[in-house]
C-alpha cells in the first residue's frame, strides 16, 4: 500500500500545485495578497487602525483564498472514473482522500504563510503580530484543508456544487477562523491550541466522511 | 453470481440472474441500451451494490469503460505513466496499440478510439485475471476492433477471464452469449 501513496500524492501535487487550467498554487496566494492590498484602500491608510485589524484580514483572506480551489479536489477524479479505477485496485476512498488533504495543504498552507510576510508589510503588522498570525496559520490550515476536501468531496456531483461548497465551508470553518484570528487578542495564544485542536478534529474527520461521500456520489 | 438484480431508481432492471465462469472463458452480455448492461458490469465490479444476490470473484478486476480514468492535461505518456507506478507495470503493449507516437499528445486532444486503445493500454498494465470491458468496440476502427478481439483472446488464452457488454458483435471463439433481456423484470 505504500508504495501507492507516492504515486498519489506526485499526481495530487502536480495538478494542485502546477494546475493547468485552474492556475494552480499560485490563485490563491494572488487572491490573497490582492486583498491585503485593498483593505487599506477601502479602510484609509490609518497605520494604528490596520495594525490592529490587519491580523484578521489575514485570516478572512486565507480562508477565502482556501476555497478557491474546490471544485478541482475531488469531483474531475470522479468523473474520470479514476476513483473507481483506484477501488478495482484495492486503494480505498480513505486513503486518496487522506493523501489529497495533505496534498491540498502543501500547494495552499505554505504559499499563504509566505504570503502573509509581503501582506503583514502591506498592512503595516508589527513583528510580534506577524509571528502569532504565522502560528495560527500553521496551526490552522491544515483543518481548512482538510475541511475543503471533505466539502469537495460532498458536493462533488451536485449542480451548483462550488458555488454550495464555499457556502458549506466557511460555516464550518468558523471555529478554526474564531480561535485562530481571536489568539490576536490580549491573552489570546490559548486559540492557537484551540484552533490546532479544531484542526485536528477535522484532520481525523476528514479522509472518513470524505471517502464515505466519494462512495455515495458513485451510486 | 446467483441470484442478483439491480435497481435503477424505483425500476427493477433484471432479477433472478446467475452465471458461472471459469479460467478461459468469455462471456458477452447483450441487449439493448438501458437495460442494465453498465450497470452488471459495476455489481459484478463491486463498484455499486446489488439490489439482491451475490458476486463472488477470485483474483484482481480489472475494468474499462466510458470513463477512461487517464488526466486530459497531461501527455498520454504521462497519465498513463502514473497507472504503471501504481499497477508496476512494465509492458503496455504500446506499439502494437498504436499508442507509441501519441505519448506526447496530451489526452485531451486524443479522438474517442485512441483514448479507448490508451484505456485498454491501462487494462493490459493492470495484470486482472477478470477483465469487465463496458462497450469496448465503441469508437473503434476496423483494425483497433480486431486486435481489441485478439487481445480478449489472449487473455483468455492465458487463463483469464473476460465479461464484455455490448451490443455489437464481438468475434471470439469460445464466447458464450447472454442475452440481458431474458432476465428483465
């Protein structure tokens, strides 16, 4: 079996990361950094007033930026048929799906954390600021990763399925986004271990509920 | 497997059906669209549930169908190059599918037959005992239906079995027929 996640994980990575039409890993840092820089063209160049929001924007715009790419995680493979070549093969639904989380964090975790050093600038974050928001980004996207695909995974075959996954992830992703934007706050390095934690729930969660759904939608 | 029906939605499409096959043989399952071929083919695959009775395979299964599973941005060479890390395969049979001047090609550009010649590339890498082949002639020229035929032939030559839908003619020797249409419910 382990010698099939290789393969898997390669072919996760070449079509998140690199990814043809949908413009791969590099959307999303661009979505990302496109909102950092508005937000203080609609806000006014106030440096206390967006040094004191500027770590929530942050963590709106990652979470957006998360969503971007979630009509290409699961549904093409199932369309393919490639999720009914790999069952014929004995690799089960779990395993893709746990394997395409973590591919799925690697082409859009790491990119915003770097991301997020050109944006703290933008928004005039000092050194302390950027270095919590860098915590709780690592803290907190990984369950953001493993939230979309489960989501992807769900909506997968649905009219309208990405339009009803962004609706369906960030709801979802609220605990992440309280814990990890909130350990901002005066005391609040309690929500990076809350928002780990919430991470992990949906890291556990997420390669069952998502493979349970990939059976489902194959009918 | 004995015994088994499928259901489509509220129809019931056949019932009370049972069949046996051995090492070398080869059976064709014919009828007319929408009778539940694709859909015996998937039971018996184990990729969707039969509404009653039982499968029971030995050895690996192997499928080919509309859906030939093979990423449209890569290069042929390429996504099929991903199926021989999983299946570690080392012969496709390539050339003599005419595939070995298309690697390049990105498999959205390929026409209907040759992306079917890919899929049973893939087939062939896979090693199955049982090969289930959904349509397998469709979109194929003279000469790519013939060889299809002797591939089906080898395989089963060699001990494989093969269970082919479709309702054109597929010359085998050996080949049993059975009509679907005979266990409508």
């Amino acid at each position: 079996m382990s010698g099939r996640i290789g393969p898997l994980l390669k072919r996760d990575l070449a079509r998140l990361m690199l990814g043809g039409r949908g413009g791969g890993a590099v959307m999303p840092v661009l979505f990302f950094l496109s909102v950092a820089m508005l937000y203080p063209f609609a806000v006014g160049p106030d440096a206390p007033l967006l040094a004191r929001t500027g770590g929530g924007v942050i963590w709106v715009a990652a979470l957006l930026a998360a969503i971007l790419p979630l009509d290409r995680l699961v549904e093409p493979d199932i369309e393919m048929g490639m999720f009914d070549q790999w069952a014929l093969r004995g690799i089960s639904e779990e395993l893709v799906i746990a394997v395409r989380v973590l591919a799925h964090w690697i082409s859009f975790g790491p990119p915003l954390m770097l991301a997020a050093l050109p944006a703290a600038a933008l928004l005039g974050l000092d050194g302390e600021t950027l270095r919590i928001v860098e915590i709780g980004l690592l803290a907190g996207t990984p369950g953001l990763a493993a939230l979309g695909v489960t989501v992807a995974a769900l909506t997968a075959g649905l009219r309208g399925g990405a339009a009803l996954s962004g609706l369906l992830v960030i709801p979802m992703a609220v605990p992440i986004l309280i814990f990890g934007a909130g350990s901002l706050g005066i005391g609040g390095e309690s929500g990076l271990a809350l928002a780990g934690a919430a991470s992990l729930v949906l890291l556990a969660i997420a390669p069952f509920a998502g493979g349970a759904a990939v059976r489902a939608a194959r009918g | 497997m004995t015994d088994l029906a499928c259901r489509r939605g509220d129809r019931v499409l056949f019932r009370q059906l049972s069949m046996r096959l051995g090492p070398g043989e080869a059976l064709q399952i014919t009828g007319r669209n929408g009778i539940g071929k694709s859909s015996l083919l998937r039971i018996v695959a184990g990729l969707a549930p039969a509404f009653a009775g039982n499968v029971e395979t030995r050895g690996s299964i192997g499928m080919v169908d509309e859906r030939h599973a093979l990423d449209p941005l890569l290069p042929l060479g390429r996504a099929l190059g991903f199926w021989q890390r999983i299946d570690g395969a080392a012969d496709n049979e390539l050339a003599r599918l005419g595939l070995s001047e298309l690697l390049e090609v990105p498999v959205r550009y390929l026409s209907t037959g040759q992306k079917k010649r890919a899929a049973l590339a893939r087939l062939i890498g896979q090693k199955a005992r049982v090969w289930l082949l959904d349509e397998p002639l469709n979109g194929l020229d003279v000469h790519a239906v013939e060889l299809t035929e002797t591939l089906v032939a080898e395989h089963c030559a060699e001990g494989g079995i093969a269970l082919i839908a479709s309702h054109q003619p597929f010359r085998l020797g050996h080949m049993q027929a059975m009509a679907l249409a005979d266990y409508a419910a």
